[in-house]
C-alpha cells in the first residue's frame, strides 16, 4: 500500500500506491500521519519529548510528470509547511 523512503537526513517520503489517489486522499493521509506524530510523547527518565513534524505532499501527474519532480515539488511544499510555522501539511494551496 505505502513505501516508506529516507531521502535525506531527516527527510521521509511516502508513495501511497494506489491508481486511484488524489490530492484530497493524499492530503487525509498526510493528515493523518501529522496528528499521530504530534499526540506521540517520548519519555526518558523524568522528560517528555514532544515531536511534530512538517509535510510536503504531491500528486502525479497533477503536480508533476516524473518521479524527480514529484519529489521536488513535495520538498519544495516542506520546506513552505516549515516556513509558514511548522507542524503542518502543506501542498497545492501554497502555489507550490
């Protein structure tokens, strides 16, 4: 169903592989991604760690044409969620 890819340090993509995905599904899953990372505590020792995480989404062919640019055009919405205040996901509606 999903492959779960390290790009880069720090830097995962998920390609949901199903035909029929759309930016509003795929927008859903990201969503829902974000939320479980975010009610997810850590504890060591006397300390809760609190994580969130920003995601870039995008959608073939709507948002590109090739797999290099699909990733481009992910990271590019990325690093839009972590400018734009973090903890978020973010994609078409930035103009990205």
């Amino acid at each position: 169903m999903k492959w779960l890819y390290k790009l880069k340090k720090k830097i995962l993509f998920i390609i949901l592989g199903t035909m029929s995905t759309d930016y509003a599904m795929a927008y859903q899953v990201a969503e829902r991604v974000r939320e479980d990372i975010a009610g997810f505590a850590f504890e060591k020792g006397t300390l809760n760690i609190n994580v969130t995480v920003s995601i870039g989404i995008a959608v073939c062919p709507d948002d590109a044409d090739s797999v290099r640019e699909l990733i481009s055009t992910a990271d590019k919405a990325l690093y839009k969620a972590k400018e734009t205040g973090k903890n978020k996901v973010v994609g078409r509606e930035f103009g990205i």
